[in-house]
C-alpha cells in the first residue's frame, strides 16, 4: 500500500529527530554556540520581570554593531519571529510586498496582523526590479530577506540600494529581515539603510541559539520602536532574561567565532550543491544561509518516500511558495550530508522526479 503523509505545513517535521532520521528540514544550526555564551551565567539575577524594549547593556552592545542607531531604537523580542510579528501587527492594514519564493511564516504573520502579501517572483534566485517597481507603489511595505531563506541566494548590492532609494521616495517601510547577515561565503552583503527601514536579527543563527529565542528589531524612526513596546507590554512581555544575558556575552566572542563557522557552512554548501547538481537536479547555487531549493517533480510523493522508506526529511516547495522545489537544509555534519544523498540516490529510483 502506498504510503500517506499529512504534508499541510512544516510542524509534522519540526523537532522529529534520532532513529536513524536525516533530517535536511530543520533551519538550526548544529554547531555549538561561542563558549562565552554559557560560561558564568548566574540565572538567580534574570528571575524578574524585565524591560519591555529589552535589557539595556544588550542594547548598547547591539547599538555599537549598527552606524546611526542608538539603544532607545532597539527592542529585544523572542526570536526575529516576534519582532516580525509586531511590526506587522503594528501597523494592521494595508499591502506587503514578499519575493516569492519566501521563508514560510511570512505569509502567516502577515496575514494574521491583518494586511495583504502581495507578491515578487524571483527571477534567477534574484529580485526582478522591473516587476518590484510596478508592485511597490500599492504597497505599505516590503519584506526582504538576504540571504534568503529558502533560496541561499543573496541580492545583488545595487538592487539592494536601488530597492533603498525607491522605497524611501515613495515612503514605503522596508523590513530588512538579516537573520543570515552573518552567514555569507561569496561576498560582501548590504544593509539597507534609512529611516524607512526596520532591521530584523536574531542570535538564533549567527549564534546557533535557536532555543533560547532572542532577536531584536530596530529603526531610526523611534515611532516604530515605540509602538512595538506597548503591543509587547500587552503580549510577551519582556524577552527572556536568562535569553539576553547569554546573547549579550555571545556578542563578546571573537569574530574569529562566525569566521570559522563561514568555512564550515562554505564546505557544506559545495558538498551538498555538487551532490545535488550531479543527481541531474536543476538548482540555484546558495550563497549565504544553508539552504538549498532544487527543482523536483511530484515533490510530495519524493517526500513522503523520502520519509517514510529512506527515514530522511526534506521541506516541501510548495510551503515556501515555491511548488515542484524541495527545501534542503545543510545544517548537517559532511558524513550526514553524504549518507543523506546515498539516500535520496536510491528514492528516485522509485519516483521520478527530475
Ligand atoms: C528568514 C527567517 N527569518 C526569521 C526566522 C526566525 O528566526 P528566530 O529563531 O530568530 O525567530 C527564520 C528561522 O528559520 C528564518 O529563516
């Protein structure tokens, strides 16, 4: 009997791990956070309530990283998740422009704070500015990722600043969502600037924190900070204590900490790119993150035999905006990838998907 498998959304993967799985879903890094991160926590101080916007040693720390900002334009959140969660429910109506292929949550979030996605088509993993000029005009705001999640790909730096220019003629919001921004191997990025602009980041993947969930947002215009904080004050509250005193000494680890983590992603990234482009896949070639989105025929049925007969997962396209792809995550040790691929070698002998 063939198999089935409920593939609505990511959450039947997401935590599925030991018995022998592969997991090439999940976006968390493997590899341990800085040392620093850890030794000397002392948890009886951060057992009270605390700031709202965020403790302020992490955010004069955070203020030092980022030219023009000061620490009142911080706020600490749970995870880049809940600042993007704000920041749209912030504002509560009108249009957002999202390239799509789009990291899954952003259609969800988006919606459920009551505007409307509108959206981009990527065109070679890239922003196509002529398609983007036309959209943007209706819009509130756009959303970008670079590098992205799922492509790996990382906009070109003169898109990035002509995207900066038209936004801030036409006073549309720019939400620069740089959870990657450390997790680059071609090249320089850019950071788009202004007072239009709310950056998003996280010590989630920078850090390998995933779990201890501490992001932040911040933007020149304190408007945005301020609203931010009095819908947290009714929701969250504030970021976890224990969470900011651990992201405060992780900042306090030599570069030396992302540089060697860069060459490791680096390594991956060729394996799993030379291991999927010599299965006949067709794909773009990451650049940053650790994803990788090669296009797949009958992605659900490749999936689900994935799964339920190789014990290897893979994120469907189609949650990502992007169907007839597979999402592969490469935040896996080189044996891991190598026996993945064995793996995903002997599924399509059984379904076709190229
Ligand atoms: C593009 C992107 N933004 C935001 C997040 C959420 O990150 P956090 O753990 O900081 O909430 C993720 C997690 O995978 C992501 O890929």
């Amino acid at each position: 009997m063939p198999h089935t498998l409920k593939l609505d959304s990511p959450s039947i993967f997401i935590g599925k791990q030991g018995n022998g799985v592969i997991s090439f879903g999940s976006g968390q890094p493997d590899l341990p956070p800085p040392k620093e991160a850890i030794e000397g926590i002392d948890i009886r101080k951060d057992l009270r309530y605390g700031l709202i916007q965020g403790e302020r040693s992490l955010r004069e720390a955070l203020s030092k990283e980022y030219p023009n900002s000061t620490a009142e334009n911080f706020v600490i959140t749970n995870g880049a998740s809940e600042a993007l969660d704000l920041i749209f429910r912030a504002w509560g109506k009108g249009k957002v422009l999202l390239p799509r292929p789009y990291y899954y949550s952003y259609p969800p979030i988006i919606k459920l704070a009551g505007m409307e996605p509108v959206y981009t088509d990527l065109v070679g993993g890239r922003i196509d500015l002529d398609d983007f000029k036309k959209k943007i005009k209706k819009c509130r705001a756009v959303l970008i990722n670079s590098p992205s999640n799922p492509t790996g790909r990382i906009e070109l730096i003169e898109t990035l600043k002509e995207i900066e220019r038209i936004t801030s003629k036409l006073g549309v919001y720019v939400v620069s969502d740089e959870v990657y921004k450390d997790l680059i191997y071609e090249r320089e990025n850019y950071h788009i600037q202004g007072d239009h602009v709310i950056t998003v980041n996280s010590f989630s993947k920078t850090y390998a924190m995933c779990g201890v969930r501490v992001g932040y947002l911040w933007s020149s215009d304190q408007s945005i900070a301020d609203k931010v904080i009095e819908l947290k004050t009714h929701t969250s509250m504030n970021t976890n204590l224990v969470g900011q005193d651990m992201a405060l000494r992780a900042m306090a680890a030599p570069r030396e900490y992302i540089l060697n983590q860069q060459q490791i992603w680096r390594g991956r990234r060729d394996l799993i790119y030379k291991g999927i482009s010599e299965l006949g896949f067709e794909v773009w070639k990451p650049e940053g993150a650790f994803y990788i989105l090669p296009k797949c025929k009958n992605a659900r049925e490749f999936l689900t035999t994935l799964y339920c007969d190789y014990k290897v997962i893979a994120y469907l396209g189609e949650w990502f905006g992007a169907p007839d792809h597979i999402r592969l995550s490469y935040a896996l040790d080189a044996k891991e990838i190598e026996e993945g691929l064995g793996r995903i070698t002997e599924a399509m002998k059984k379904v076709r998907c190229l």
